[in-house]
C-alpha cells in the first residue's frame, strides 16, 4: 500500500470513529432534553466540524510521524498531475453525494417530514460523502489512475 492510501484509510477511520462518538452523544441528548431541536442540530454541526478538523490535523501528524518511523518510504513532497487528477475524482464524488443527500433532504421536507429526519439526513450525508471520498482515494491510488 502506498503512502497515499495509508493515509487517506487513516483519516476514514478516524473520520468515522469522530462522527459516531459525536453522533450518538447528540442522539442522547436530543431524547434526553427536551429543548429546542434546532439549536441542538446547529451545535452538533459546528462541533462536528470543529472536532474533524482538529482529528485530521492531530491524525495526519501522528501518522507521518509513525511512518517515517516504521517504513522507509517518506511522504512525498511533490504532487504530479496523476495526483491531483485523483483528487479531482474523489472530491467530484464528494460533491456528487453530498448534492444527492441535500436534495434527499429537502426532499423530506417537501413530503411533511420532521425537521429532526432532515438534519439526520444531512449529518448521514457527512458521513456517507466522506467515507465515499477516501474510498474512492484509496481505490484511484491502488488502481494506478
């Protein structure tokens, strides 16, 4: 496995292990308080976003930490145009499932659904989208293209 790919399955497991531990706590709180749902889903949203950012940023020192210390192949300091073709395709299919998972959203709303399966919705989208954009860097590194 190449460093890419090392990489990015690092990050999707993190990425998910951060999404659930937030997610769950938010489940229980929101059955557990009974408090304006809204607010609960904006504050689950931006701590969410803050925690994978700081996860990624920790996440990727530790990691080339740890491989400059166990492997003999150094993080490449260079990106050619196989590498950004790459990221291209994983963020074009970021894009695409997080614009599918927006429209199924608004599409619940317009079926008379709560709030509450929106927001569910968008969060599972998060998820889905990320786990998808690794994946498919992980499959593009280790196809060749």
């Amino acid at each position: 496995m190449i460093y890419q790919s090392k990489k990015a399955l690092v990050l999707l497991i993190s990425n998910v292990a951060v999404f659930f531990y937030l997610y769950l706590g938010h489940l229980n709180k929101l059955h557990s308080i009974q408090v304006d749902a809204l607010s609960l889903w904006g504050s689950f949203f931006l701590t969410l976003l803050f925690f994978l950012v700081i996860t990624n940023i920790a996440v990727l020192v530790i990691f080339n930490l740890v491989n400059n210390l166990l492997s003999k192949n150094k993080a490449p300091t260079i990106s050619d145009e196989r590498d950004r073709l790459i990221e291209l395709r994983a963020v074009r299919n970021l894009c695409f499932l997080m614009a599918a998972g927006f429209f199924l959203a608004m599409g619940a709303l317009a079926i008379h659904q709560p709030i509450s399966t929106m927001f569910t919705i968008l969060a599972l989208t998060v998820l889905v989208s990320a786990v998808i954009s690794y994946a498919s860097y992980i499959f593009y590194y280790e196809r060749g293209y």
